[in-house]
C-alpha cells in the first residue's frame, strides 16, 4: 500500500510541475470512447467511411499520445544516478537582519543544535492569549512559482528522495505552512496560515543543507541554499515552513515515553524522537470551529500520539489525555521551518502506556523507552532523561532535544 501510495504521490506532482501530459491523453481517450458508444448504439454507422477514418486518427492518435506519455512518466521517475548528501556541521547560517532583531540562538543549547528562539512568542504561545488564524493564499503561490520556475534542478533532488524512499513514508500530503510569524496586537495575536503540500516542503525546506553528488563527484545545490539564502522572516521567505510539532507523553507516575523512528522515514531516520512527532496536516485545521493556533496544534500532537504509539485506545477507555504547547523554535538545518513542542499529560502509569504502546510500522521501531522525570518524593527531576539525551547524543532528533529545552523552562528546572 505505501509503495502504491509513493508512486501515485509522484505521478500526479510531475502531472502538477506539468512535466508528465495526461491530459491530451485523457481528451482522445474520452472522444474514443464517446465515439465507440456511439458506435455501439448506432451499428449501421460503422459503414460510414468518414467515421471509421475518425475512429482510426483517434485510435492512432491515442496510440501515440499513451507512448509519449509512457516515455514522460519513465524519464519523470529513472534513477538519476545522484544521491542527497547533506552538509554537516555548518558553523554559522545565513540569518536575515530582520530576523536577528527577534530570534536568537539559545546560549544554554549545545553548539551542534542548530535552532534559534523568539522568546516573545513563546512567552504568548504559554499565556492565555489568543492567536487567531488567518489564511493567506498568496504564500502558497509565491512557494510554487519558486518551485516552477527551478523544478528542472529540484526534479532531480525529488527523484533521489523518492528512489531511495519508495517503500517508506514520502507521500505527497497536504499541509498547514506558517506564513507569518505570531504577531501581538493590542489583547490578542495572530497568525497568517496557508495550504502548502510536503513535496513542496522537502524542495524548500528540506534540502537546504543538501546537494546532489554522483559518481563522476559532480555536486549540484539547490537554488536557494544555507549558502546563498539567509533564513528569512516567515512572511518573507519562499520556502513552504509547514509546521511541525514533537510532543512528550507524561504519565501520572510522572514517566515520559521516548521512542525511535526506524529507517523508513524522512526525516530523523533511527533517531530518538519525542513520544509524537510529524507535521500538521491541512485537515487538522477545522477552519469553521477552531479560533487558536494551539488548538490546531494540540490536535495534530494528539492524531501523532495515536498513530505513532497507538494511543487511540486510552481514549477510547475514558483515560483523561490533556496537553500544553510550550515552545516554537525555527529549525536552521530546514531552512528556518517552524516546530513546536508539547507536553501531554495521560491519567494512567506507564505501565499501563506500556501495555496499550502499538507502533507505527511505517515509522517507528517497536519498542519504547520510558524514562522517570520525578525523584522519591515525587519533585520534578530531569536528570534521567538529560543522561539518555547526553549518551545518545548522536542519534538524538532535533525535536525531542528541544522537547526536552523546552520542557525544562517549563518546569523550572536547570539539568
């Protein structure tokens, strides 16, 4: 099913970047079929030399129309020879000015984290203040035509994604972006919000630090890079940011659940990751009901939660499940993508997340961590969990390392 999935996501964005033509194909074999059943209920018509001279052209010319479509789909879809490398350890990015003047990167962070922070957004984000959600069309627009207009080099970046993830997760779905960033006005704020797809996320944000290399050393680099694009302002930049969200489940005995993703992902492949983590979906923002930002966000943490750990089912049992956004930050190495974290409260033990833990195959080894964050007397105490992190350090998310940030200023503790 996910290999199907895979190749249809694919055929239709090359339908989309107008490099596969199905629609001539469509017309004749609409005519050629309107023609045959016209054929079929009038039987004396088949004498007509003029209408079988009509259906052979037709015929001919679907024919020929099937061939070179066939010829688009192979060339849309052949290995390219390259692989994606990514840039490590890029010492300084490129930051616009105007971001500068609000986003810092967090002094009490490792050096390898390559994040930066609006601390005035997330002091709104933990308040009672409302966001309110304002859709902006024109973003998504401005995304595309980049796209477009450079989709002969961004092809190729696609193509070797695809290949290498074709029985993995790398559908095409669609996806809430963050146009703007939270702005206070007078007693509330708000945020501008458009309809972006992940396709167009991994050919903005996604491949930022990467480069295409093949067998002859050649590196191709997309347009827009860590080396030639600073990151910009949300409403400035051309790059999709759709948003993101990790969040840490917390049981009533005071547990967090950790989990690894497995190989078939794309983004944080076998790396620890939060209890749940993806990106919102454009479904999750229930335009005729939800008023906040944070409900939005709530909803995707919760609809991660029960794919990626199979919670649905506590639910389901009348377990109280509640959670809290607590930070945003801007992910460097993805173009300055917006991500925000959560901790989520569940009334059970971890013995009994423990038992009711059911993970995603596409996306999750099948096993999980749980790691006390309280001490005897039942004080917050992150000390277990800053070990795990430090240990594994190297096959640490960004998102559960900024989970774990966040979650510390949250509680107050220093680790």
């Amino acid at each position: 099913m996910s290999r199907t999935k895979n190749i249809f996501s694919m055929l239709f964005y090359g339908v989309k970047l107008k490099m596969i033509n199905l629609l001539a194909l469509l017309i004749n074999l609409a005519i050629l079929a309107y023609t045959a059943y016209d054929t079929y209920k009038s039987p004396e018509s088949l004498w007509d030399n003029e209408l079988i001279t009509i259906i052979i052209f037709f015929l001919l010319n679907v024919i020929w129309q099937t061939v070179s479509t066939l010829a688009e789909i192979i060339s849309y879809v052949r290995p390219s020879g390259h692989w994606i490398e990514n840039r490590k350890n890029i010492k300084q990015y490129l930051i616009d000015s105007e971001v500068e003047k609000t986003y810092v990167s967090p002094a009490d962070l490792p050096k390898d984290i390559p994040v930066i922070i609006d601390d005035n957004v997330n002091a709104i984000l933990l308040s009672d203040m409302p966001i309110q959600i304002r859709p902006l069309k024109s973003h998504s627009k401005k995304v595309w035509n980049y796209i477009f207009q450079n989709k002969g080099i961004l092809h190729l970046f696609l193509k070797s994604k695809w290949d290498t993830l074709m029985k993995g997760a790398f559908f095409n779905e669609r996806k809430l972006c963050q146009a703007s960033e939270i702005i206070q006005s007078g007693s509330c704020a708000y945020v501008r919000v458009s309809k972006g797809c992940y396709y167009n996320s991994f050919l903005t944000n996604d491949i930022y630090t990467a480069a295409l290399s093949d067998q002859e050393g050649t590196r191709i680099h997309p347009p827009l890079n860590a080396s030639t694009y600073p990151i910009k302002k949300l409403d400035e930049s051309v790059f999709s940011n759709h948003m993101g969200v990790t969040t840490l489940a917390v049981s009533s005995d005071n547990y967090v659940m950790i989990l690894r993703h497995n190989n078939k992902t794309a983004i944080s492949a076998n790396k620890l990751a939060g209890s749940g983590s993806g990106s919102v979906d454009f479904t999750d923002w229930h335009q005729s009901t939800d008023t906040d930002l944070r409900e939005i966000i709530i909803r995707t943490a919760h609809r991660e939660l029960y794919e990626e750990a199979g919670f649905k089912e506590l639910e389901k049992q009348g377990i109280k499940i509640d959670s809290k956004v607590i930070g945003m930050f801007r992910n460097l190495e993805r173009g300055g993508k917006p991500d925000y974290c959560l901790v989520t409260y569940i009334d059970a033990d971890h013995f009994v997340l423990q038992d009711a833990f059911k993970a995603e195959k596409k996306e999750v080894v099948n096993n999980s961590q749980f790691v006390p964050i309280a001490n005897a007397d039942g004080q917050y105490d992150l000390t277990k969990l800053a070990e795990l992190l430090h240990d594994k350090q190297n096959s640490v998310s960004i998102s559960l390392y900024m989970n774990f940030y966040f979650l510390k200023r949250y509680l107050g503790k220093d680790c």
